[in-house]
C-alpha cells in the first residue's frame, strides 16, 4: 500500500529538513510491511528559503514531490493542492512544523488496516492555558449546536484518509473550505486516538488571534444558515416586543393621561435596535460575499514551481 504524506508548508525553511528525516524513519519501518511512502509538500508562498530546501530533498529523495504556490493563499488551499497531488492508496495529512508527531503515522496505518477509513488525531489541551481550554470548549458548544456536522474539540487536519475519503473530499469544490468541516461532512467509518501536543521547535505561528477568529467564524458559516434564521426569529421577537410596548404605552395613556416621553427609553431602543440591524446586516453581507466569491469561480491557488508533471491539474 502507498502512503503518502501531505504537509503544507509557510516559512519552514528551518524545521522542514528535521521533519523529512522523521519521516524517512517512518517510512523505512513501515517498508517491511508491505507499505511505501511518498511526501507531497505544499509551498504556501513562504518568504524564506523553504523551496530551496523542498527542492534540495527532492534532489536527494526521488519520493520528494513538492509544489509551490506564486504567493500566500492560505493553508486551505494548500491541502487541497496536496490531497489533489496525492496518489497513495491512504492520505495522512499533517503540519510540517513537527507539533504533529511523526511517530504516530504507523498506529493509524494499524487502524487504517482494520478497516478506518479515517484515522483522526485529538490534541490532548495539557499545558494551554485555562482561558484557552474553556475558551475553545464554549466555541465547540456553541458551534455544534448551530452546523450540520459535529466538530470535536481538538480534532484539526492531522488524520490518515483512505482514497476513497479523498476522492469525495476532492469533489466538494467550494472557494470557501473548511477542511475540519468537509473531512466531518464525507463520513464513512473512522476512528480517535489521541496525542499531546508538541512544542513548536523553530519560529512562530503565523495564526494570530485575528486568524483564529476568522478560521472559527469560517467553520460556522460554512455548514449552516442557522445565522439567518436566527436573524428572522430576532426581529419577530423584537416585532412582538415593539407590539407589546406599544400597547402599554397606548394603555398607560389611556388610565394616565399622556405624559412626556422618557429620553433615556428613546436613546436606549434606538441603539440598541441599531446595533440590531447591523449585526444583522454583517451576517448577511458574510453569506452574500461567500456567493461573491463562489460565482467568480477563480482558481483556489497558482502554482510556481512544481516537480510533478501534472501541472496544469493543480492550477485549479
């Protein structure tokens, strides 16, 4: 069976040769089992000399294949460069930075071999911060109870992926991806093991706050349109609240007489129906601007420089 091994890169130039050498010893255990290797790294436009480097190792490794993009389009879109390059009969996506432990690879080819057809790895959150663990725990609330698939809770992109997963993942050609989402969306039999994470070994992470908020709203707006619905049901409640102040005030009047309309009330409702609106106004615009980008239908990413013969496949 043919292995191979998806792992997109953004200024690894200092870590990706480490990484390599990991998984040569991998692959070197696991050829006496009947299984072969391949590594498919994915350039996400770095800044640095990682293509260099890509292109030194597959000097020296003839099961080297890499490809790299014409500027940054997000690691999105490098998966999907690397799971459309991939022709090995299992797929085992992870991060080049060495936080995914390569020495996990061979007990999901076990579990691959009974019958997964998905092998996913859930980080452990030994060591994060309290405010991390319990901000990341209400997120996966909150979310599961709005998408149409179920997210776990530390469950990323490191799995192992039988080809038939990957096919089905290939055909959703959506401009807005979220793997997380689509590898929950395609089903078919899979299984949990879990690791702790490891500590990043050269460099920082490129995912600022920023990034994870928008990568959460993504994984939110990408399954459902419960949002727009939520939307409706808002303002029929606030139409019914509306309704019912309004026969108070009619009431008050009547029993009262009429009396000078309170500021404060006024200066609340207004704000806070304005604050309404363009809340509202943000979910729409978010779900508008995906079709945006859908019906333009431009190619997810360009390719650069590349050693694999199927170029034009890839510039798509």
């Amino acid at each position: 069976m043919l292995i191979s091994i998806v792992a997109p890169c953004h200024n690894e130039e200092d870590v990706i040769g480490r990484f390599h050498e990991q998984v040569q010893k991998v692959a070197e255990e696991l050829l006496p089992l009947g299984h072969d290797m391949e590594f498919v790294y994915v350039d996400d436009g770095s800044r640095d000399r990682t293509l260099d480097v890509l292109q030194h190792l597959a000097a020296l490794d003839p099961r080297v294949r890499y490809v790299s993009f014409s500027r940054n389009f997000g690691k999105e879109a490098a998966l999907l460069a690397g799971l459309r390059h991939a022709t090995g009969d299992s797929v085992i996506v992870m991060d080049a930075d060495l936080q995914h432990p390569p020495e996990l690879i061979r007990r999901m080819v076990e579990l691959r071999g009974q019958g997964y057809d998905q092998v996913i790895a859930r980080r452990t959150r030994t060591g994060d911060r309290i405010t991390r663990t319990l901000t990341a725990r209400m997120y996966y609330r909150i979310v599961n109870r709005l998408v149409d698939v179920e997210l776990v809770d530390g469950v990323g992109d490191f799995r192992l992926l039988s080809r038939r997963v990957v096919d089905a993942v290939l055909e959703l050609t959506e401009y807005n991806r979220f793997s997380k989402g689509l590898f929950a969306w395609v089903g078919f039999p899979g299984t949990t093991l879990e690791y702790e994470n490891a500590v990043r070994e050269h460099g920082r992470s490129s995912w600022t706050f920023r990034s994870l908020l928008d990568y959460g709203l993504d994984g939110l707006l990408s399954f459902n349109n419960r949002p727009l619905r939520v939307a409706l049901h808002l303002g029929m409640a606030l139409l019914v609240c509306a309704g019912l102040y309004t026969a108070w005030i009619v009431g008050a009047a009547l029993i009262n007489g009429v009396e000078t309309p309170g500021y404060v009330t006024i200066i609340t409702a207004v704000t806070a129906l304005a604050g309404v609106q363009m809340v509202m106004l943000g979910v729409i615009g978010e779900y508008t601007g995906r079709i945006y980008y859908e019906v333009k239908e431009r190619p997810h990413f360009l390719v650069k420089a590349t050693n694999v013969e199927r170029t034009k496949d890839l510039i798509s």
